[in-house]
C-alpha cells in the first residue's frame, strides 16, 4: 500500500471512530475539507477510504439485521433497490 492509502486509511479510521463518539455523520467532510486545502490527493484518498468503511459499515449491518430476522422469526429487512436512473 502507497503511504498516500496508508495515511488516509489510518486517519479515515479515527475519523470514523470519533463520528460515532461525537455523533456527527458529516465530521469526515469536514476532515476532508481541512485536508484538501493542503493535499487534494490526500483528500481523494481520504474520501475513498470514509466511503469504503460506511458502505462495508451498511453492509455489515444489513447481514447482521438479516441473520437475526431470519434466526428469530422476524421480518427480514428488504436491501434497497437500484436507482432507475443507472447511477452507481
């Protein structure tokens, strides 16, 4: 892994730490802004890996959801449905 990935993956990851302490969902914006300001190559590397870990966080939470419905009876959640439009 290039230093650029390593210091963006270890920052996004006390980033998002310090999202759940503080409660604040946007605070990586926020980092990212100070970031790009000096290294707006740090910032994409940056954003890339806060965007990697809350879709694996959603992902996670989404199986996680689904093996306790299924396990217990309850109502399997629906995953969300592709945009109409093709996006991403």
């Amino acid at each position: 892994m290039a230093l650029i990935d390593e210091l963006a993956d270890a920052l996004a990851a006390d980033v998002m730490a310090a999202m759940e302490e503080l409660d604040d969902d946007r605070l990586y914006m926020a980092v990212g802004s100070v970031i790009g300001t000096s290294s707006p190559s740090l910032q994409e590397a940056f954003l890339t890996s806060c965007r990697l870990r809350m879709s694996a966080q959603r992902g996670r939470k989404f199986l996680d959801d689904t093996l306790r419905a299924r396990r217990e009876g309850g109502k399997v959640p629906s995953a969300p449905r592709p945009a109409e439009s093709g996006g991403h």
